[in-house]
C-alpha cells in the first residue's frame, strides 16, 4: 500500500497586504526610446498646431508625466537616498496608469468633445488659428471637399474665394442683386452645391422674376463682423440691392465672445483676436482635466457659463456696433439689410432662442434701412404638423441641415424678402 503524500500550499498573508515594487534600471534607456516620438510631435505642433493632437497625443502626455516625475524621483534618490524609493515609484505609475486609461476611456467614448473633436475634425482653437485671417475667404478657383462623418460634398471657389459661381460687376438691364452673407448655413455645410440655402432660395425667386440674382457670400465659421468687412471692402462693388445676413446665438456666444467685435480688425490689415486662457494647452491635451474645468463652469470654449450680465452687455455692445457700421455702409450703397434670426434645433426645442437677442434686435429695428425676420416663428408654423420628424431636416451628428433643411431655410427666407423687402 503506497503512502498518500500531502501537498503543503503556501499561506497567503491577507493582513499583509499587496506589495507590488517597480524598479527601472536603466533609465537613461527611456529617455533614448521616448525622444523620437517627442520630436514628431513637436513637429507637427508646429506645422499645424493644435490639429496635431490625436487619441495617442492624449495617452502619451501621461506617458512623458510619468516620465517627468519618475527621473525627479530617481535623481533625488540618486543623491539623497530615500528609504521608501521603490513604494514611492509603485505609487505615482499606478496614478499615472490609472490616469491614463480614464482618458482613453473617455476620448474613446467623446465625453468632454468640442464641437470639432465631435465632427472628427480635431481641436480647434477659436482664439489662434490660421483661419481667423482678415476676410476668411477661401483660395480663389480652388477645388474642394466638406467632409463630414456623415456626408462629403464638393465645392469649388469663384475668384473671389466664396463658394459660388463667377459674378459679374455690370448689372444687366432692370436686374436685382440679393447678397447672402453668415456662416456655414449659408455656404451649405451639409448639402451639395445646388442644394445650399442661397441656391434654393435663387431657383424659387427666379420662378417669378429672372431678373433676380442671388450672391452666396457665406463662409463656414464667418460671423456678422467679418461679413461686415467682406461685404464693404469686396462684395459692394457688385451692388447688391438687399443683403441678407443671418444673426444666430452661435454668432454671439461663440464668435464674438472668442474672437471679440469690430476691434479685431486692425487698419492695417492683420488681426487682432483675444488672447487664450493660459491653461488651453492643458484643456486641449487632456480629457481628464475638461471634468474639472466642466465643475468650474466653464464650457468648451473655455468661457465661464453662465455669462454674467456685463458679459452680456458687452457682446450686445459689439454686435450692435457692427451692425450700426453695417446699415450705414448698405445706405450707402443703396441696399437694403435684411437681418434674419437664424435658430437652430435646439433654439426651436426650447421655443427660444438660447442667448437673448432682443437687445440687439431692439437696435435693429430702429435702423432705418434694416428689416428684421425672425426664422423660428416660421419653422414652429412648418413643424406644427410633424414636430417628432424635426430632426429629418438636420444631420444628426454634425447638426447642420440637410439639403430638405436648407430648402426649408430658402423658403423661409422667401417669406421674409417677399414680405419685408421685395413688395
């Protein structure tokens, strides 16, 4: 009979707790292998900015912290020995690894995206960026493509560098010229080149006089102060009888509040924008900072929400300065500006607008060459019967209409001229 033989199993100590030590020997080697992708980053930081940023960048700053703070630690154990070197080392990794799946989790997911990290386009400073030049045009005779997650259409710039065909100076005998001017509702993001607001809005004017030409001054990103400029220095010469120009909250809580009014516009030619807060590098590099940011109240602007009541004057302020500059220059001329209220999905879910426009068009309506037509009215009386199927005429992640949004927009904007300024 053989002997059973019993297997003696180690005891595990619970009380002892887990003691998991790091130890690098050869630090000298990460900093040799973490160099080259520290000098392509710095690269294209340079050659791009803030666009460079991408779901690695993010990870890896918690890689260089790391880095950073594990050969502090090293040379001052180095020199000043420290008896708890190793637990110190297993600590501040496991925060920083920690720290590091957080802002994978939270990139992979969205949560903190600013609109342009949501559309796929990369952060996008609103107060340093090459596109904040002096008229935001395009290049002239330029081929291009507005590319979306959800769409991808094909523009082609005239010589001016809008998105439109070629126009002529002389006016033919008993023509009327319509200038559009906003931001990207008007250019068209979100619908082929025929099927932009002012294209719409000319195909349903010429079905009653051909005689009427309408003028896409629309640039993506455009607000009413660079409209004002482009349409005095460069549109004016084609004397546009009425000049349409959309007034949107985005125009006030986002583009005057970042870039500021007229004051930007320096004589000579260059621009003067406001300057960012200190910490956007971090804001923009790091997702788990947006989290304390959001709790300060501040939102992906980096503006502290809500605006208090001088913020608000200030922007009213600014707007009305420009659009005071902006009747004059029509009188001028000879033209008529027809200022539209442009709201978008959720302005009409809220049955308001989001920033409080009526200070601005109270200004308005005292000019003596402007009217005013409020859009929003006239989506409610169009969503009266269909309200659940409001989002068809918008594109769901980007947020811009659709060609059926954009013909609802032209035919809203028909209202208007024919009642307001075509009698």
């Amino acid at each position: 009979m053989t002997e059973k033989k019993t297997r003696i199993l180690p005891s595990l100590n619970l009380n002892k707790g887990l003691d998991i030590e790091i130890l690098i020997p050869y630090p000298w080697l990460l900093i040799l292998a973490s160099i080259p992708y520290l000098l392509w980053e710095i690269y294209w930081a340079k050659k791009v900015g803030y666009p460079c940023i991408k779901w690695h960048t993010h990870v890896a700053v918690y890689y260089y912290g790391w880095l950073f703070f594990y050969l502090g630690l090293y040379f001052f154990n180095h020199w000043f020995p420290l008896k708890n070197y190793r637990r110190y080392l297993t600590i501040f990794t496991s925060v920083f690894i920690t720290l590091g799946i957080v802002e994978a989790l939270l990139v992979g997911v969205g949560k903190g995206d600013t609109y342009s990290e949501h559309i796929s386009a990369g952060y996008y400073s609103m107060y340093n960026s090459t596109h904040e030049q002096y008229y935001r045009l395009h290049d002239p005779n330029q081929v291009y493509y507005i590319v979306r997650n959800e769409f991808k259409h094909y523009r082609k710039s005239n010589s001016l560098g809008y998105a439109d065909s070629e126009w002529t100076k002389p006016k033919k005998k008993n023509e009327k010229r319509i200038a559009c001017f906003g931001d990207s509702f008007t250019e068209g993001v979100g619908a082929p080149f025929d099927s932009t607001y002012p294209a719409v809005l000319r195909n349903l004017l010429q079905l009653n006089d051909t005689n009427l030409t309408v003028l896409n001054c629309g640039i993506s990103g455009d607000d009413p102060c660079v409209n004002y400029m482009n349409y005095r220095d460069r549109v004016a010469i084609f004397k546009p009888d009425i000049i349409v120009q959309t007034l949107s909250c985005n125009d006030m809580n986002t583009d005057i509040a970042t870039k500021g009014g007229l004051e930007r516009f320096l004589p000579n030619g260059k621009m003067q924008l406001k300057q960012a807060p200190w910490w956007e590098p971090i804001f923009a590099l790091c997702y788990v900072s947006r989290l304390f940011f959001d709790v300060l109240g501040y939102n992906d602007l980096l503006l502290r929400v809500p605006f208090s009541s001088a913020q608000k004057e200030e922007l009213n302020n600014k707007a009305i300065e420009t659009f005071t500059a902006y009747a004059a220059e029509a009188k001028k001329q000879g033209a008529i500006l027809l200022v539209v209220l442009q709201p978008n999905m959720f302005d009409y879910y809220q049955k308001k607008y989001e920033y409080d426009l009526s200070p601005v068009v109270k200004h308005l309506n005292r000019l003596e060459n402007v009217k005013v037509f409020d859009l929003l009215p006239y989506y409610e009386n169009e969503f009266l019967h269909h309200e659940d199927e409001i989002k068809q005429f918008y594109w769901k992640q980007d947020g811009h209409h659709n060609p059926s949004g954009y013909a609802l927009m032209a035919r809203g904007i028909k209202h208007g001229l024919d009642s307001l300024c075509l009698k």
